[in-house]
C-alpha cells in the first residue's frame, strides 16, 4: 500500500509546472540534512538537479517559503534529476506566492 499522497496520475500532471532556481536543505530521517537544488515546482511536487541519495518512496522534510514545512517523497530518478511528490497539495495563492520567493526564472501570472 503507497504511503503518499493519494493522487492519480492524471492529477499528478496535470498541475503548471513553473522553473525556480531555488537551493534547499532537506531533512531524512536516517541520512540527516540533504542538498537539494529544485528546478521546477507545481501544487503537487517538485524536480531537483543533481545527486540525490535517496531510494524511491523515501521521503524528504523541506522547509519552503510560504508552504513552510512540508514532507515529499521521492517518485522518480533518473540521469541527475529526481521528482518528488507533496504530501499535500498548496493552495493556489500560497502556490504563487511560494514561486515567487523562489526567484523563479519567468514570469508567473497571478489569477486572483
């Protein structure tokens, strides 16, 4: 039985995706503090470049701006590039908001 987020995969993709240039330290439960550079974020998760020492379904404590503290867990690895999954959705306020202190590298339209 999965232990994350309980959404389908349409739900999954069918979030905007909007690029951040945006460096984080995560926490792991065994591992401790883990690097991660996150490259594009939606309401749902996120992508980070670079190595990530974790195994699939393994999960990762980040503190965002706006979100606050939230937990992901890793779905996909693959050539340098990693995807993680909310463990719940942002709202879209807070979800602009957030990509915007992420000094995102184009501009996000606010819809208010």
């Amino acid at each position: 039985m999965s232990k994350g987020a309980n959404l389908s995969v349409m739900d999954q993709r069918a979030a905007a995706r909007h690029s951040v240039d945006f460096v984080v330290i995560g926490e792991h439960r065994s591992l401790g503090d883990i690097k991660a550079h996150i490259v594009n974020v939606s309401a749902n998760g996120f992508m980070t470049e670079g190595d990530m020492p974790l195994q699939k379904g393994e999960r990762l404590s980040l503190r965002l701006p706006v979100a606050g503290m939230i937990e992901a867990h890793l779905i996909w690895s693959l050539g340098g590039r990693s995807g993680f999954q909310f463990e719940r959705i942002l709202r879209p306020n807070d979800f602009i908001d957030m990509v915007e202190a992420m000094q995102p590298r184009a501009t996000v339209r606010k819809y208010r």
